[in-house]
C-alpha cells in the first residue's frame, strides 16, 4: 500500500524540517518546495500528485493565498487537501486562506499532533491517501 504524500511549502527551512519529521514520523512521503513558485513548479512535473499539501501564507516571489488561488485554478491539481499554516493568525487573514480555498488553517507555533491530524481531516474530505497506512497520534 502507498503512503500518502505530502508536500511541504515554507521558506523557513527550520519549519520544512519540523513538518517534515513529523509527518514521516505519522506515515508520510514527504516532498518539501521553498516558496509558491517552487510548489507549483514540482506540481506542473509531478508524476504523482501529493494527497495533501501545507502551505505558509509569507513567502518570497509567490505568497501562499497566491499559491492556493493558482493550485485551486488547475483542473490536475484542484482536488489536493490544503492546509495553511502561518503566523498570520488575524481573522481577515484566516478568511484570506479560506477565500482561496484552503481546507484548513493552523497558525504557528503549532502542535505537530494536531496538524497531523489537520491534514489527515482534510484528507478524509478528499477520499485521498491510505488512512490505514498512518500511525495514530
């Protein structure tokens, strides 16, 4: 059985590191883009789409809701979970994400428990992944 894929868009590589563990440590694949113009770019030649992605909204060359608002454009990527994860914790910010159609927001600092079982919720909409491949948190 396949383990579901994340991909891991931050410019703060301490972030990546930190999501990326995690994720590997609860059953994930994890691939990691540095900004918005690197995610859509191993998107546009990914040969297996991730079942989720997260997301930082401040970032340099693309922000996140731009990131979000072009994935959400593409018919081959339209349907991957989204989770926006970033210090921007203001409502407008929250109601910024989810106008471009993130799933979900987690704001940092963040428990990693807790955005594992983010995405995975966001997963489950999506019917994407193999639940039954995740470790339990």
């Amino acid at each position: 059985m396949a383990m579901p894929r994340v991909l891991v868009v931050d410019d703060t590589a301490s972030i990546r590191f930190l999501i990326r563990t995690n994720m590997e440590l609860a059953g994930f694949e994890v691939d990691e883009a540095v900004d918005g113009v690197d995610c859509l770019d191993i998107l546009s030649k990914a040969l297996v789409m991730p079942d989720a992605i997260t997301v930082d909204v401040m970032m340099p060359r693309m922000d996140g809701v731009s990131t979000v608002t072009a994935i959400r454009a593409n018919p081959r990527t339209r349907n991957i979970a989204i989770v926006m994860v970033s210090t921007q914790g203001h409502p407008a910010d929250i109601q910024r994400g989810l106008r471009a159609g993130v799933d979900a927001y987690v704001t940092k600092p963040f428990d990693p428990d807790f955005l594992i079982l983010t995405v995975l919720d966001v997963m489950s909409r999506y019917g994407s992944g193999d639940e039954s491949s995740i470790k339990s948190t």
